[in-house]
C-alpha cells in the first residue's frame, strides 16, 4: 500500500464521518451532498490506487 492511498483512505473516512456530524445537526442538504461526494471520490481514488488487482 502507498502512502497516497492510505491518505485518500483516510480522508475519505474522516469526511464520511463529517457527512454524519452534519446530518445529525440538521446541515442544509447542499452541504451534506457536496462532502458525500468528496467522501465517494476521496475513498474510490484511495481503493482503485491500492493495485489489489495487479
């Protein structure tokens, strides 16, 4: 594993944890979409960078 994936990992973690935060406080939608996204980039990039598959 290198370290850009274990980077893009772990802040897609930490921004799927914020998607949380922000629901349980009742965030405006908009917000809690565009860190969703972030989150979804974020953790694919992060998995497709590993090489599992090579």
């Amino acid at each position: 594993m290198n370290g850009l994936s274990t980077v893009l990992i772990v802040v897609g973690l930490f921004l799927l944890g914020g998607v949380y935060s922000f629901v349980k406080q009742h965030m405006p939608k908009g917000l809690i979409v565009l860190v969703s996204i972030g989150a979804a980039m974020c953790l694919a990039a992060g998995v497709l960078r590993l090489d599992v598959w090579s």
